[in-house]
C-alpha cells in the first residue's frame, strides 16, 4: 500500500508534553467501525465497555535510560560527541543502538559514555563499535557485562523521551516516573508502552470488581518504534526486531477465555503485536518467545484479538497502519480527524482511543 495514505496534519498544539493527572482522567475515544459516530469518554470509564469474563492483555516491561551520551575515541584521542539510543540487547555485553551522528562512526572506535560520572570504578562506561549497520544502527560490545553492565547504564543513562517531545523540553526528574506503567517490572524497554501508562490502582481495583481478568506479556519495546516509513510503499519498509515473551500460563488461559466466549482486549500495541505472533491461523495462542519483526497492515487477518486500547499515532508511522488494519483506514483517518478536531492531545503522554475490530 502507498504509505501517503497513511498521512494526516497533526497541529503541535495537539502533542502532548505531559500526562494527564491523575492517569486515568485522560480522554479515551470509543471507535466501533460499524457506527458512524464516535462516543467522548475518559479512560475511568473503561469497565463499562468490557463484559465479565473479557481479559486485558498488558505489556509489563521496564523502561531502562537507554539514552547514552559520550566521546568517541579514535588514536587515543577524545573526538566527536556521541549519542547512542539502545533499543535491542544482543549479549550480556553487547546492545544494538542508533548513533548520531552515524555517518561519522566506525567499526572499531572507542566510545566513552558518562565520562567523570560515577558509573563504574573509573567514572566511565566504555564501548567499542564492533558492526555498524543501516540508518544509524551500529553494535555496541561494553566493556562491562551482565548485572555491571545493567548497574552503569542505570546511572549514566537517560530515559529516552521520543524525539517529538524532546524536541521540546529536556528530560527531568518526572519522566522517570511518568514515563513507566504502574505494574512495570522486567527491564528491557528503550520505550514506554504507553496505552498503559493510563492505568491507575484505583482503575485495576474497579477492574476486578467488573470481572475482567488481566494477564501480562513481555515485549521490550524498541527506540524502531520512533523510526519513520521511508519507504514509499509498506512493501518496502522493513521492521526493527524487537524480543518478547508469552508464558505458558498466560497462554493457556487466554485460549481457556476465548473457549468461554471472552475477549482479548490487549492494551497498547505493543501487546497485540506479541499476541498475534504467537498466535496460530486457528486463532490457538503458542508459548512464545524470541524476536518478532511483525508488520502489521490493511488486509492483515486478526487471529486471536478482539479490542485494542492505544493512544494517537505519528501520520505515516507503522502504528497508525497497525490502527487501520485493526478498525479500517477510513474509520481511522475518521476518528483521527474528530480527535484533532475535539482537541484530544496526542502520542506517548497523550490520550487514548478504545477499538472494536472491523468485522
């Protein structure tokens, strides 16, 4: 398909900086392919669109600060400056990244990230690039490894807003907070799944009391999220690979749901992506784990999701082609038109949107 048709006008007022407070006050637009209208609701209604017996699906990874700035070494001599983004761990010691600036880095240097921090026993956290690949993408082998390795990133990185709010304001002290779902707990992510950043104890408490069930996948989302399509056609347009998991436990209970008549709702697209690549023809969730380079588009079969619950996308960006095959691209551009117009704030901080599946 021409990614152009995947294009739309996003005003900059419409981007949101922050989230709403307390989380589960965000707006939240009700998009049933089969109505003409769109129904204006808050994500504390939620419960009321969801039936006993329905499972949310949510994606419990951890936000790491993935974000590493530096000095590249060449001949001993202190040089460029260096920004590395990690988005995929690839060894106990060696992460893949996008580097900037990109053109300028080559398989062998040194990079000294946080030098004069306390980081490790000598203030610094160093790297050689060992592979460099496309669009910025280089391999980086650390010189510490393991639970060293996770303990000097923690200090020496930042958490790595997305470019569109970076772009705006610097990282501070709230993001570390803001930027994490509240059930957050196996490190990994360079990126917030943000649909859940909108949940609330208080909102999981009336959750349980409507008899919904909830159940957790592992996708550790990677800084490819941000990437955008270049290509001219999604034919053209090759994902970035990003690790997940799905348990056995959690498996057999999402196929024990769907044999009661249950629905999968799974929160972010994140969790979607998961569930449909472990998911069969036959709609039978598999155990799964690896790296899934699923791309998702119109004339995509669903096997195994019902409802999705996501924020608002970037225009020409994977997501929103994800959105269109899941409710319909003309439903969507719809739905987007009325959000912009409505004043819904939009991206990782922004609002969210609750879809039906287009029959």
């Amino acid at each position: 398909m021409r990614v152009d048709l995947f294009d739309f006008d996003l005003p900059d007022d419409n981007i949101a900086l922050r989230p709403a407070s307390p989380r589960d006050s965000a707006r939240m637009l009700i998009v049933r392919p089969e109505e003409a209208a769109f129904e204006d609701r808050k994500v504390f209604d939620l419960p009321s669109f969801l039936r006993p017996g329905d499972a949310l699906v949510f994606n419990d990874t951890k936000v790491i600060p993935a974000q590493l700035e530096g000095i590249r070494l060449r001949d001993g001599a202190e040089q460029t400056p260096v920004s590395a983004t990690l988005h995929m761990r690839v060894g106990a010691n060696r992460w893949l990244a996008f580097a900037r600036p990109g053109k300028r880095i080559k398989p062998g240097d040194r990079i000294v990230f946080g030098k004069g921090s306390d980081t490790c026993l000598l203030g610094e956290l160093i790297a050689t690039v060992t592979e460099k690949g496309e669009a910025g993408e280089i391999t980086l082998s650390f010189d510490l490894s393991g639970p060293d390795l996770d303990a000097a990133i923690a200090t020496t990185g930042h958490i790595p807003l997305p470019p569109y709010i970076a772009a705006k304001r610097p990282e501070d002290g709230q993001d570390r907070t803001d930027y994490q779902t509240i059930y957050a707990r196996e490190e990994g992510a360079v990126a917030a799944p943000t649909a859940g950043l909108h949940f609330t104890p208080d909102l999981f408490a009336r959750l349980d009391a409507a008899g919904v069930e909830r159940h957790f996948v592992t996708l550790h989302v990677g800084a490819g999220t941000f990437l955008p399509v270049k290509a001219d056609d999604t034919d053209d347009h090759k994902m970035h690979l990003e690790t997940g998991h799905v348990s056995e436990k959690t498996a057999a209970a999402l196929n024990a749901l769907k044999a009661r008549g249950g629905r999968i709702v799974c929160v972010g697209t994140t969790s979607l992506r998961l569930i449909e690549s472990a998911a069969q023809e036959d709609g039978i969730i598999q155990p799964w784990s690896g790296a899934t380079g699923i791309f998702i588009t119109p004339g995509y079969r669903f096997k195994a999701v019902d409802m999705l619950m996501t924020n608002f996308h970037l225009p020409k960006s994977t997501l929103f082609m994800l959105v269109s095959a899941f409710a319909g691209l003309e439903t969507m551009r719809a739905a987007y038109a009325h959000a912009i117009a409505d004043g819904y704030r939009f991206y990782s901080y922004g609002d969210a949107s609750l879809l039906f599946r287009k029959a």
